[in-house]
C-alpha cells in the first residue's frame, strides 16, 4: 500500500463522514498545498522525507500504516514490534475492539454472525478484532473457547494520543447516529451549559471520573443482553484565547 492509496482511503472515509469534505480541506488539515497533495494521490510525484513527516504528524495512521506510508523496510525484529503497537493502537482507536471483547463477557458465548449482527459491523472487522485481541492476550482460550482476561480498561488520562482522539471521535459520531435512529427511551443525550471558575476545572474533571466509576458499579452487568456506550462531554464554550 503506497502513500496515494493511503491518502486515498482517508479521503473517502472523511468524505463518508462529512460529504462536503473535499481535496482542498483534505490538503489544508495536512498543512501540504491541494496541487501537490493532488498530484501525489495521482502518483506523479511522492512527498518529500520532510513532507512525509509533516503529514504523519497529522494523520491517524497506525504504526504498520505510517511504515507502508514511509515504504520503509523493517527487519523481522521490527516487524513484530510493529505488530504489537499496530495491535495496541487498533484496540485503543477503535470503538467496536472493546464491544466486541464485552461479548465474550455473556453466558452465552456468540459467534461471528452473532457479534456482527449486535453491533451493527461487518463480519471480517469481527473477525481482525478477535484475532488482535488474542495477540494482545485480551481474549483467552479456555474450555469453553475464548473469554475476556478481565472485564476492566482504561487509558492515560489527559495524554493527547492520536489513538486515543480517533477512539473519542468514534464515540462522538456514534451518538450523533443514536440521536437520529434510536428511540429516545433506550437513550440519553442530555447537556448543560454553566458557568465555572477556571481553577474548578481539575475538580469538575475528577467529579465526572468519580461519577463513571460509581455508574459502573450500579448498572454493569457482565453477561448483560445489551451492550451500551457512555460518553460524557464537558468542554468551554467562551474561550479567552484560540488554542
């Protein structure tokens, strides 16, 4: 996979999500003019080692993809820790690697079709999924078949990465979906507007922290029949500075 097809990819997914997205808008988050970007994604060029850096920099590629991007060949050693990171940034960037681990949590344990038809995607994502969650040792073979190590994750909190960001904004796009197409009572997507003292902002980041905790512990139930997702978005609406 050459870096054409690789930008070509993320330009179709971005425009999937937002239509209007275009080469120009394509070009203008990569920081990288619309011809040359246009020409590379034509193949009559390729970046320059200090564009290809420039861009990496701005796109959500997993370790494996910014190699192919890089064309770099790694030896057999950096292959394998490739495909270790490559495993822990899937996991962590995408949001069906976790709810497809909280199916093998029920009593009943499902299979592919299963699994495909709960969450709504398609099998062969299923599949990679738990193929990766057993190179992670997420997913353990037991007598019955395949059972989650534990049934509790989390991540660094406050660490920008870009994993972490795509995870969130998969969530983010999820619930714009559930709004539009899932009835009001098997949902809820509520917000508040208030105004803080800046020295609370640490503490109001702790009480939403302690909140999904003690959440948890009231309503989870492993072998549950339905699998659910909880975002909780608390950001400024004035800003005294553009960041």
């Amino acid at each position: 996979m050459n870096e054409a097809t690789v930008l070509k990819t993320i330009l179709e997914n971005k425009k999937k999500r937002n239509p209007s997205y275009s080469l120009r808008s394509f070009a203008r988050d990569l920081k990288v003019s619309a011809t040359a970007l246009s020409q590379v994604m034509n193949g009559k060029r390729s970046f320059s080692k200090k564009n290809c850096e420039k861009i990496l920099n701005n796109l959500n590629l997993s370790p494996i993809e910014k190699e192919r991007f890089l064309k770099g060949k790694a030896d057999l050693k950096t292959q394998k820790f490739l495909q270790i990171e490559d495993d822990q940034f899937q996991f962590i960037s995408h949001w069906y690697y976790v709810a497809v681990l909280m199916q093998f949590l029920k009593k009943e344990k499902p299979g592919l079709a299963k699994i495909s038809n709960n969450l709504g995607i398609e099998k062969s994502k299923v599949s990679n999924a738990i193929k990766t969650l057993k190179r992670l040792k997420l997913l353990i073979v037991d007598g019955k078949g395949l059972k989650p190590c534990t049934g509790n994750f989390k991540t660094t909190i406050d660490n920008p990465s870009r994993a972490i960001k795509n995870h969130h904004r998969e969530n983010l796009e999820l619930a714009a979906f559930a709004l539009e197409n899932v009835n009001v009572e098997d949902r809820e997507i509520s917000s508040m507007t208030l105004n803080i003292d800046p020295g609370k902002i640490e503490e109001a980041k702790k009480h939403i922290v302690d909140f999904k905790r003690k959440f948890c512990k009231k309503v989870e139930k492993d072998d549950g029949d339905l699998t659910y997702t909880l975002c909780v978005q608390f950001f400024p609406t004035s800003l005294k500075e553009k960041k």
